[in-house]
C-alpha cells in the first residue's frame, strides 16, 4: 500500500505542473513559428511518436549527439535520467551501465549484462566494446526499467536502442572535423549513391579519432590513454516494391588505443603501495584513508608492460521486411559479431614492479529475430515472435604477482558457450477512443556451458614471458560446469489519454536475468557452483504532455521495482595463498523507488531550454553478506546499491540569434549534476565513495543560409573540474582510481551535401 501511495504522490505531482500549466494556457499565447518537434521512436518496435510510448524513455538525435563532441556511448554519462555509463576501472574496453540501480560492474562477459545495448535490432552479448562508437547515427533511446517482453532476457535494468542512420535511396553525405587539445583530430562521414533508381542504394560511413592521453606517465613522461580508432560501416539497401525492402549492413572497427591506465589508489602498507621517497612516485588520490580526491594534475605510471590496448571488430546484420502479408508486417533481423581484445595493465600503478595483467579475448555471437505485427482489427493488434542467440568467447588473463614472489604467475583460462531461444507476444487493445490497454508475456529458455580454470606458475623473475609458456607449473586446476534455465516474463499496461497532447499510463513488468558461472576464478569453489537468475518486478506511473501548442513538454515517471536474488560481483584478495578470488553472489532482495521528471520549452522562436530531474532510492533490504577478508558475516540492510547516485539533474539553453542574410549563430550551454555514489564495493567503504561532480559543456555554431556548412568552437568540462570516474576497492589489497576527463575545448566544421 504505502509503494502505491508513493508512485500516486508522484503522479498528482506531474497532474498538478499539468493543471498549471494548463491553466496558464487559457491566457492568450502569442503564437510563434515552430515548438517541439515530434520524435519517432521504435522504442516497442514500430514506428510511433514519443509521446504516444507509454515507457520512461528518453530520446536523442543524431544532431544532439554530435554537438557532445564525444565519440562513444560514454559521452552520453550524466545527460539522461537516472542513467550511469561509466567503465569498470582497469578496463575501459569494458562498458558499465546502470540504469535506476540495477547494473553489472564485472568486466569479463560470464556476468551478462542487466542494460542490453541494442544496435539496429541487434543485441550486444558482450559488455567489450559495448561503449559503442558514435558516428552517423540516427538517434538513440534509453528505455528505463525492464524491458523482457520485447526485448528478451537481460534487460532488467533496461535498453539502450542505437539507431544508425540508414539509407534513403537518394544521393547526398555529409562530413565533419574536429580538432582538439590534447592533439585530437576527428574526421567522420558518409556518403549514398544510388545504384539502380529506387531499387538499390549503397551507403558508406566512417570515422577516424586520435588522441593523447591526459593523464601522464611519471615513469617516463609519456602519455597514458591515448586513442586511435578507425571504423567503416557499409549498406546495401534493396527496395524491389513498396512492400518488401532488405538491408545488408557490415562494420569494421580498428581501435589501437594506450593499455588501461591505473591509478594507485592504495593506502599506506596495502599490497600496491608505493612507499614515499621511492624515485619519481606520485601522490595517490587515496591517500589520506578515506574518500578519494582528484588532484589538479593526473598522474599514473606504467613500467613493465606495453602501452597498448588492441580491439578488432567484425560485425554484421541484414533486415527484411514484407508488408501486408497474409501473417501481417513481418520483419526479420540476423546479426553477426565477431570480435578480438588484447591488452595489458600495469595493476600497481606505480613505478616498482609488482603486478600486471595480459588479457586477450575471442568472441562472437550469432541472433535471429523473426517477428510480425498483426492488425487484427481496428482497435487490436498484436506483436508475435520468436528469438535465437547463441554466443561464445574464449579468455585468458595472464595476472603477475611479482611482488608475492619474482616470476609468479597467475594464467586464468575461460572457455564458456551461452545459448537463448525464446518466443514472445504483445498485444494492444483500443478500449475507448482515449484507453488503450496492453499485455505481453515471453518464454525463454537459456543454457550456459562453462570450463574454467587456472594455472599457477614461476618463470622469468624479470617478467619478460606474459602467457606463462614454457614456465614451471606448481599448481593447476579446472571447474565449471552447465545449467539451464526457464523463464516466463511479463508486462500489463494501460494508456489513457486525458486530451489529446496529455498522456497518463501505468504498468507492471516483470524482468529477468540468467544465472551463470564464474569463470575468472582464484579457487575451485569459485566456478564449482552456478549463481542463481534474478528477478524484478517494476511498478511505474508516468504522465506526458505538450502544452501551450506544444511550446511546453513535461514528461514525468514515477517507479518502486522489488529486485529479487540480484547478482552481485564480489572480487577479493587472500593474503594467505597470494589469490585473487571472484564471485557472483545472489543478495536476498533490494528495493528502489525514484522518478525522473524531463522538461522541453520554446518560449520564443530560436530559444529552446530544457531541463531534467531524477531521484533514486536503491537500498538492499535482505543481504547476508561474508567478508571475504576478515571472514565476518554481515548484515547489508540499508546498504546503498553500487552506482546508484540518489540525484542527477541537467539544465541547458539552445540560442540561435539570426544574423541576416538566412544565416545564424546557435549557442548551446549546459549544465549536468551527479551526486554521490558508491563504485565497486560492496560494503560501500569511504575509498569506493565517487564524489557529486558538476558538468558545464558548451557550443558556438556559425550556420549560414541553408545549413549545408557549418563551424563552431566547443568545450567539454567547460570549468575544468577535477573528478575520480571510477574507484575499485579491495581492502587489504590495494584501491584502484580511474580519472574523469578534464577540460576538453576545440573547433569543427562540416559540410552536407
């Protein structure tokens, strides 16, 4: 009852800013050219209006995205509601997304994924290189909550759904280059020709993107974290009638990016700390014993390994759709990808040699979608279809303990299958003019095949043998094994529309996320036994309206998600036997409760603002937790959950002051606030606390008549402040920082034809 009365006081509080609104509506409105455009999303897969989507969803365009100057899904962290996109801290490769709470902070694919990222129709299995490339996109949209029913297993948290931009069938391009401090240069484009008049189209897009790094080598005065990628993706689209069309798309990405950078966020005596007077050493960020702080300058070190993070990408995807068949709009998506990681870390961070990690990865994964949408009246319609993925990687990581003893060597080998079919419906039924009710449910069958293991060796005490060959092998062994599991999810839903711009909905949704094995293991009984499937159930109200002829939006959710056996990483270090250890444990249950409230205006022709608002209560209520160092059991009740900040807002203007002629300068400031969270702890220690951080980015665009050029100066981080992204806690062991970055400013220019 009392989570009832909670979403209902959120929703008489979107009721009343409607009310009020409307009110002030009733006043004579001048009336000026142009308010909020409409946004086509295909957020319950097929085309609709934002507004009409009863989900918390929140859309951005490909312009949007390219005014953040940022080339990955990472440049999107403290824009959307409720919504982190950060990486794990030694492994940028690896994307970290949390949505309302639930995410996985795990870097190796045996932990799946509670956020699916979902390009062109196609899920991404894999987290490596999830943090996507952004070039020539159409839009992409955040779906909040779970979305199992459309969108199958592993989406309790929600969906990211990437939308490149496809072809058109006609001829045009466009490209833009960015330069940049720190030596960046950024050069995208794309280019579609026709090859047979309204039949057959080719499209290719790419992007090229370097960089240094910003943080700074105090072994040698190098650079850390550099970037380099390249990447081309290609169409072939084919339109023999207006009822059937197929698209062939293939992407190659090369990323030749600077190895991870660690950041030694150790206290005094830990295992990685660096004693004071050691030639050239830095101060940790950690070093006072609590919070961690950013310095004014960063500074990492890397001593013993190759500055080198190497990712090769293959992917590929054909869609077809007929319409108007007798079994209604079908349409079919086959996805393939393929992917190849390497790197290496130095893991102290420091300029002694004491750890670091060689890691390569292999992996693809094969999906089928074949769907179709039946009208089966005027007011009933239903979405009907089924879902194949089969998925596979082979991993090594290569971790030495120099400092345990010369020559150590840790050699984790993971060898894991995953296979997922599944069948789903969806079916929406008009009631009233202004009611609209919907229901879906989906079966999933999932199976996990996993044979991990380790091997303990001593070899070259300089270090120079990273795979262990030829070494003196002291001690070996291999666990695993396979399970499967069923699965039935759900959603109930109803719409109602109180005017014609005013949408008020509710729904319940039940999500779901596989079980599995651990597969980086440090003892037998760390992969011996699988980990349990979690469940949530996700209540949530929401109001959406454009007002004022559509020159005011307010889009309000309000949610309470019980979230049943969650998964949750524990990674610990036995002083005793020199081990590394990892765990998925299953938490009894957590409960979050938040909203997110989302505003757009135009109060005068050129001038739009926005704003945003969230709040996120996400707390373990039944966790019986061990501490794997002190061996103590403790009682989590009340325990914060990891990256789940209680509040984020934003706040921006967009300007465009006409200069005559048909020409205009757009100004566009913002402001983004993030406050406080705990990162990969679970105890929620001081060290794992990231501090608020406040954004300021903005743009200076010159456009002349027509748009078909454009130049403009930008800044990221416009304030340069000084932020920790990520902080790994391992008491006892040592702590882990990564840095977020700092001030970024430059110019660009583009041209469209």
């Amino acid at each position: 009852m009392k989570t009832w009365l909670w979403i209902g006081s959120c929703l008489a509080l979107g009721q009343l800013a409607f009310v009020t609104q409307a009110q002030a509506q009733e006043a004579p409105v001048e009336e000026s050219a142009g308010g909020i455009g409409e946004i086509v999303v295909t957020a319950q897969k097929k085309s609709e209006n934002l507004q009409d989507v009863p989900i918390s969803i929140t859309a951005i365009g490909g312009e949007a995205l390219g005014a953040t100057q940022g080339t990955s899904l990472q440049a999107l962290q403290s824009m959307i509601p409720n919504v982190q996109i950060d990486n794990f801290a030694n492994t940028p490769q690896s994307a970290v997304f949390t949505v309302r709470g639930i995410g996985v902070i795990e870097p190796d694919p045996y932990a799946g994924n509670t956020v699916s990222i979902v390009v062109d129709g196609v899920p991404q299995f894999f987290s490596m290189g999830a943090l996507l490339d952004l070039y020539d996109i159409d839009r992409i949209e955040v779906l909040r909550g779970p979305q199992g029913t459309l969108f199958g297993a592993n989406t309790t948290g929600g969906v990211i759904n990437v939308v490149t931009a496809q072809p058109k069938g006609e001829f045009g391009g466009h490209v833009k280059a960015v330069y940049g401090n720190y030596n960046r240069f950024d050069v995208t484009g794309s280019i579609e020709a026709p090859l047979v008049q309204d039949v057959l189209s080719l499209k290719v897009a790419g992007i090229h993107t370097q960089r240094k790094g910003w943080v700074t080598n105090v072994v040698d005065g190098t650079d850390l974290g550099r970037k380099n990628l390249d990447a081309a993706r290609a169409y072939l689209r084919f339109t023999p009638s207006s009822d059937f069309d197929a698209t062939l798309q293939g992407e190659y990405v090369n990323a030749r990016n600077g190895s991870p950078i660690v950041i030694s966020g150790a206290y005094a005596g830990e295992a990685i700390y660096q004693a004071p007077g050691v030639l050239n050493m830095y101060v940790s960020p950690c070093a006072g014993g609590g919070q961690c702080s950013a310095p004014d300058k960063y500074f990492g070190a890397n001593n013993s390994v190759p500055d080198e993070s190497n990712m090769d990408t293959w992917s590929g995807t054909l869609t077809m759709n007929l319409r108007n068949s007798g079994l209604g709009d079908i349409t079919s998506i086959t996805g393939y990808k393929k992917f190849r990681l390497r790197e290496f870390t130095d893991q102290d961070g420091t300029p002694d040699f004491k750890n670091d990690t060689y890691r390569r990865t292999e992996g693809w994964q094969f999906s089928q979608e074949l769907r179709t949408n039946l009208e089966l009246s005027d007011s009933f319609n239903v979405l009907v279809g089924g879902f194949y993925l089969k998925n596979h990687y082979d991993h090594i990581q290569a971790y030495r303990l120099q400092f345990a003893a010369p020559g150590l060597l840790q050699t984790n080998l993971q060898d894991q299958d995953n296979y997922s079919i599944s069948g789903f419906a969806q079916a929406y039924w008009q009631a009233t003019d202004r009611l609209k009710l919907q229901a879906g449910i989906r079966y999933t069958h999932e199976r996990t095949i996993s044979a991990p293991s380790l091997i303990t060796s001593i070899g070259n005490p300089a270090g120079s043998n990273y795979t262990g060959e030829g070494n003196t092998v002291i001690g070996s062994f291999t666990t695993g094994g396979r399970k499967a599991w069923n699965n039935v999810g759900w959603k109930l839903g109803a719409d109602y529309e109180i005017t014609n711009d005013t949408l008020l909905y509710a729904s319940w949704a039940r999500g779901f996320k596989s079980g599995g094995f651990t597969a980086r293991v440090g003892v037998p009984a760390d992969g011996a036994t699988p980990f349990d499937p979690e469940k949530v159930d996700t209540f949530e109200g929401g109001i959406k309206a454009d007002l004022l002829d559509r020159h005011l939006r307010i889009n309000l959710a309000a949610f309470y998600t019980n979230y049943r056996d969650l998964q949750v990483a524990q990674i610990y270090f036995d002083r005793a036997t020199n081990t590394q250890g990892n765990r998925i444990l299953n938490a009894g249950r957590a409960e979050i409760k938040g909203f997110e409230l989302e505003t757009t205006a135009v109060p005068v022709e050129g001038m739009t603002l926005r704003a945003s608002l969230a709040y996120l209560d996400a707390r373990y209520k039944e966790f019986l937790y061990t501490d794997a160092v002190s061996g103590q059991a403790l009682d989590l009740k009340g325990f914060r959950l990891q990256n789940a900040p209680k509040w984020n807002a934003t706040v921006g203007v967009n300007f465009a002051i006409p200069l005559g002629n048909g020409a205009s300068l757009v100004s566009d400031l913002s402001y983004a606030y993030t406050s406080s969270k705990f990162y990969t702890a679970i105890l929620d220690t001081p060290r794992s606390k990231i501090q608020p951080t406040h954004l300021v980015d903005g743009t200076l665009t010159y456009k002349p008549e027509g748009g078909a050029w454009s130049i403009g100066v930008w800044a990221t981080n416009l304030l340069d402040a000084r932020y920790l992204s990520t902080v790994y806690d391992s008491p006892g062991y040592g702590g882990i920082a990564g840095y977020a970055p700092p001030r970024q400013f430059g110019a660009s220019a583009s041209f469209s034809f």
